[in-house]
C-alpha cells in the first residue's frame, strides 16, 4: 500500500514540476532578452545530450546487457559484441529512441516560446496600428 502512495506523490510531484516549468517558460518567453527565452529549452537539451553520451559510451564498448526472467528470477546476461553482432544495431536504434523521447520537453517548451511570442508580436502590431490610425 505504501508503494502505491508513493507512487501516487511522485506522479504528483512531476505534475508540479511539469506545471512549474511551463508557468516559468511562459514568464521567461514575455522578456525582451532573447537568451531568457532559451534557458529552459537549452537546458532539456543539453541534459538529454548529455543521457544520450552516457549510452552511447556503453554502447560502444560492445557490450549488450539482456535481463530476462527465468523460472521467477530476474537473469542479466551481458554479451559481448563478437557473441552477437545484431545486438549493437538494436542499441543504437535505442539509442536514437531515447535521444528523441528526451526532446520532447524541449519541443514543448519551444512550442510555448513561439506562441507566446507570436501572440506578444501581434499585438504589439496592433497597437502600431492603432497609433497609426490616430
């Protein structure tokens, strides 16, 4: 039971975060200085680059780690890249899997960036518009 509660608090707390880091990319969007409106985007990136580096060093060492379950039991097998030359494929295919899977907080938080600026932009042309027409 305490499982399913914890569980539940951590789902809970990445809502809050989640909710945090919208709320905070559209309040960094609304500065003028350009490299605010980056931070967060740049910054989801460069931590999935950085997960991505960390597989792709494992990866290239050959080495392939299998866990399956054998009469109950949970058995990891690490095979060496000689034993099975299609396991590394399939590694770098997760690899490029993960890389794009991390993206998407950055492709959501650019998608804030880009509407809350283009909402900014126009209606800073309509107030243009409107000084004109006085």
């Amino acid at each position: 039971m305490s499982e399913v509660i914890g569980g539940i608090l951590f789902l809970i707390f990445l809502l809050a975060i989640s909710v945090g880091a919208i709320f905070l990319q559209i309040y960094l969007s609304k500065k003028e200085n350009k490299w605010y409106r980056f931070i967060l985007p740049l910054a989801t990136f460069a931590i999935s680059l950085i997960i991505v580096m960390g597989m792709v060093t494992f990866v290239e060492d050959g080495l392939t780690a299998v866990s399956q379950y054998i009469d109950g039991e949970l058995v990891t097998t690490i095979i060496n890249e000689s034993e099975s030359q299609e396991a590394i494929p399939g590694a770098r295919g997760g690899v490029i899997y993960t890389f794009i899977l991390l993206n998407i907080p950055t492709a959501i938080l650019l998608a804030i960036y880009k509407a809350v600026r283009s909402k900014q932009n126009r209606r800073r042309d309509i107030e243009k518009m409107s000084v004109q027409d006085l």
